[in-house]
C-alpha cells in the first residue's frame, strides 16, 4: 500500500486553506502542486478543465512532456474515471473502481504504464452547480495503490480547489463555460483574500508603541509596566516599590494563614486531650 504521509492537522489545515486561497491559475497550480505531495505522496498532478471532447490541461507538475498530448487523444475521450466522477461526484482511483483483477488489463493501466506511472486518482472540481473540472494524481509506484485515506485527503483538496475556482470566476480570471481565461492573473481591483487582508492589518515596526487609550481592565497591566492611564509611557518606578504590593499581599496572606491555624488547633484541642486521658488511664480487666 502507498504509504499515507504523517502530517500534523494543523499542517494539513495549511496546505488545504493555500488552495483554497489562491488569487490565480498559476498561484493555483502552485499550491495543489505542494500539497498533493505532502498529504498524498503524488508524484504528478494535473488540473483539466471539462471542455469540449476531451479534458483540457490548465495548470500541473511532474508530467512527462508528450502525456498530455497522448492522453487527450486516446484515454480522454472515455475515461473511465472522469465518467465515475461526472455520475458519482466523488474522488476515486483507477484500481478500485476497475478491480484488482481488471486493471493492470485495463486501457487506462497502459497509459501510465507506458509514461511510468501505475496507479491513479482523480477528484471532481465544482463550479456553480456543475463539475467543471478535475484533479489528477498518479504514482508510479505499482506496489503501493491509493487507500481510502489517500481519497479522503484528496477530497479536501478538490473542495479547496472548487472554492479557489469560485473565486476566480467571481475575479474574472475564469471564464464560468470556456474555464481559465489566457494569463489567469487577478484583475485589478479585486478584494484580498482573508490572509492577505490579515498581513496588511498587522502592525509593521513600532507600531505596537503607540499610545492608545486603555480600557479600564488594562490599567492595573499598565502600571506594572510604566504607562498611564492613557496609554503613553510615564517614568518607571523603583524596583521595592513596585513589588510593595506583591509583599502587601504575601504579609496579608501569611497572617491568615495563621488565624485559620490557630482556630484548627483550639477546635481540635479538647479531643486530642481527651484521647490522651483515655489512652494514660488504666485498662480494666473483664
């Protein structure tokens, strides 16, 4: 079995909101590129666009230059897999929905065997109320097929992808009928992503020094670290006058200590006299 990659969740979480966000078909292709490595161990990607009578490529990595060309003229027409997702509308590989025993005799197992693949996963990619695209894997690993874990990534994946081509169609850099428009750059004055928007919003240098009005919470912090009321820095005071009310409150606290030792011990006191005068007197025989 391929062996699923170890990734922390919230390293997962990262590699799937990078798709999710991206601004256009290049930084697209770039983060599915980063992630189908890490969370599946794919060694190829490939993102084709439903169009016309056979998928068209818009964005991949690791494919051997001449497949592309091989794969649109023969396989593509009726692959199997693409019809799966076009009836199903969910991610499968190549070996589970042909069978063991079909699918190293199967069309599709001659193609990427003759490119130096062995196994393959595909996954839908929505736009509006439709799939209009898809998200190819493949490994060239023949002893290790894609799991149902394998499946449940890639299908986050494709849910981020769908979300990023949302976005770009809203942009204007994907056409919703004809797919990615030539360039597949952002339009000018379209909104930054959240990410985007968070890093403008950050304070860049001393910005955190300002002065700014303190809430009436803040104002017992403010002293303890030399501002006033309003926020500006004022002169720091001596070291013993500052931990004044800090030893203020330990002598409070030892004190009451103290009365509750003392009230203990008085509560206490006739029964352990009484047990002593009963463990001194002397024992009567029966």
């Amino acid at each position: 079995m391929l062996r699923v990659p170890h990734i922390p969740e919230c390293r997962l979480a990262e590699c799937t909101i990078a798709v999710a966000e991206s601004r256009s078909v290049e930084a697209l292709g770039a983060a599915c590129g980063r992630a189908i490595g890490q969370i599946t161990g794919s060694s190829a990607f490939g993102l084709y666009w439903l169009d016309g009578d056979a998928p068209r490529l818009f964005a991949g990595g690791g494919i051997p230059d001449g497949f592309d060309d091989d794969y649109r003229s023969g396989l593509g027409r009726c692959d199997p897999l693409i019809d799966s997702i076009l009836s199903r509308g969910r991610v499968v590989d190549g070996r589970s929905l042909l069978g063991a025993y079909c699918w190293p005799r199967s069309t599709t197992y001659d193609l990427l065997r003759t490119w130096g693949f062995n196994n393959d996963m595909c996954g839908p990619l929505r736009l509006e109320d439709r799939i209009a695209g898809v998200f190819y894997t493949g490994t060239p690993d023949g002893y290790a097929p894609y799991t149902s874990a394998h499946r449940q990534r890639m299908d986050l994946l494709c849910r981020a992808g769908s979300l990023a081509l949302t976005n770009l169609a809203k942009s204007g850099i994907v056409d919703a009928r004809t797919g990615p428009r030539p360039g597949g750059h952002a339009l000018s004055g379209v909104a930054p992503s959240p990410c985007e928007q968070f890093t403008a919003a950050r304070p860049r240098g001393r910005a955190l020094d300002l002065p700014r009005p303190l809430e009436q919470g803040d104002r017992a912090v403010a002293r303890d670290l030399g501002r006033d009321g309003q926020g500006s820095r004022r002169q720091p005071l001596p070291a013993s006058r500052r931990l004044e009310p800090h030893r203020a409150r330990g002598a409070a606290a030892k004190r009451d200590c103290a009365a509750i030792g003392a009230v203990t011990r008085r509560r206490l006191r006739p029964s352990f006299e009484a047990q002593r005068t009963q463990e001194r007197s002397p024992r009567t025989s029966g």
